[in-house]
C-alpha cells in the first residue's frame, strides 16, 4: 500500500520529494540521537538504583534483604509499635543482653544428665558451659533469648552459624 502511493509522488513532483526526504533524514537522526541518550540514561540509572547480585560467597546478609529492626516499621506505624512494645511479643525474641537475659548467669550451675552445666558473664556475653554437638564440654554464647513468661529459653551460637536451643530452660 505504502509503495504504490509513494512511488507515483516521486515521479510527479521530484523537486519537492528531494527537501522533504531531508528534512526527514534529519528528523530520523535526531530520532535516533535521542533513542540513544535515552537508552544511556536509563542504563545509567538502572546501574545507580539496582543493587548488583551479592557475590556467590557473599555473606547471607546482603543490600537485597536484611534485617531493619522495628524502629524502620515505627515511622509510619506508630500506634501499632507502641501496642507492640507494651507487649510480650516485643519480647519474644531478643538478643542476649544485660537488659534481656532473666537467668542468672553468675556463675550458676544446673546439675542435669549428670552433667554440671554452667551459667557465666564473660565481656558483657552470656555463656553457657555445657555438653557441646561432640558431647565434649564447651562454652557456648548465649545469643537470643526466647519468651519472657513463664520461662525463657535461650539460643546458642554453635560453629559453622548455626543456632541452637539450649535444652536447659
Ligand atoms: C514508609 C512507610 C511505612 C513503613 C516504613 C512501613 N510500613 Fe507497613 N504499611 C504502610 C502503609 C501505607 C500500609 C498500608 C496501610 C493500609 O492499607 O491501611 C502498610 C501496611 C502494613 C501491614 C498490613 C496491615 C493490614 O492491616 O493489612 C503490615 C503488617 C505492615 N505494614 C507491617 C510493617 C512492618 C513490619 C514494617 C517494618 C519492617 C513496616 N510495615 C514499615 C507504610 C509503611
């Protein structure tokens, strides 16, 4: 369709085709000038806001996703956050700090098993001597708490990342 209607034009008026074919060529270049700038830019843009893919041995913590903690969420949630804080729930999970930890942790001992496990403050941590993943006796730190009431239970930090539930409560 496009082909039949141009090609009689040409041949009727070739003095006025030729201005019109430039100034289209112009419109084209400048087109395509702004096609690539626009590309360039967004490239440039993606680049600056999206994070790149963490490193295979990157730790598991990475920009993508992270723990914000609960004062992010009391911006824009304020009535709910302090709902919340006045709860046991803001307690239900904490790290293992002077303020957090219930148990007595001077030099206690809690004989079980037949086994004298040890409660103790080292540096501000809170450790536990006890029968460790190879049944030898090792300190292990206290790094969470659990619960609050009617008892607490504690999370120890085992090699390798891992986290355990103490089975002394
Ligand atoms: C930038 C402000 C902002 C921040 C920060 C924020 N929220 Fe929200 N959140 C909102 C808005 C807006 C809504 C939608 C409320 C609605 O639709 O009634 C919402 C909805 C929610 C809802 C759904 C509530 C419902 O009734 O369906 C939950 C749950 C929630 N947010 C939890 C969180 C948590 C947890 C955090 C922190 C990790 C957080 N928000 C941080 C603004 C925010």
């Amino acid at each position: 369709m496009a082909r039949r209607r141009r090609k009689p034009r040409k041949e009727a008026a070739p003095a006025l085709d030729a201005p019109r074919r430039n100034l289209s060529t112009t419109w084209r270049a400048a087109g395509v000038v702004l096609l690539v700038g626009a590309l360039l830019a967004g490239s440039w843009l993606g680049w600056r806001h999206w994070p790149s893919p963490p490193a295979p041995d990157a730790p598991a913590t990475s920009a993508l996703a992270r723990f914000v903690g609960s004062a992010v969420c009391a911006g824009c949630h304020a009535p709910e956050h302090e709902a919340w804080r006045g709860s046991q729930h803001a307690q239900a999970m904490q790290e293992a700090s002077a303020h957090a930890v219930l148990g007595d942790f001077d030099d206690a001992s809690f004989r079980q098993g037949g086994i004298a496990h040890r409660f103790l403050r080292r540096e501000g941590k809170f450790l536990v001597r006890t029968d460790g993943p190879d049944g030898k006796l090792g300190d292990f730190e206290i790094r969470y708490t659990f619960g609050v009431e009617p008892l607490q239970q504690y999370l120890i930090a085992l090699p390798g990342g891992r986290l355990q539930a103490l089975g002394i409560a």
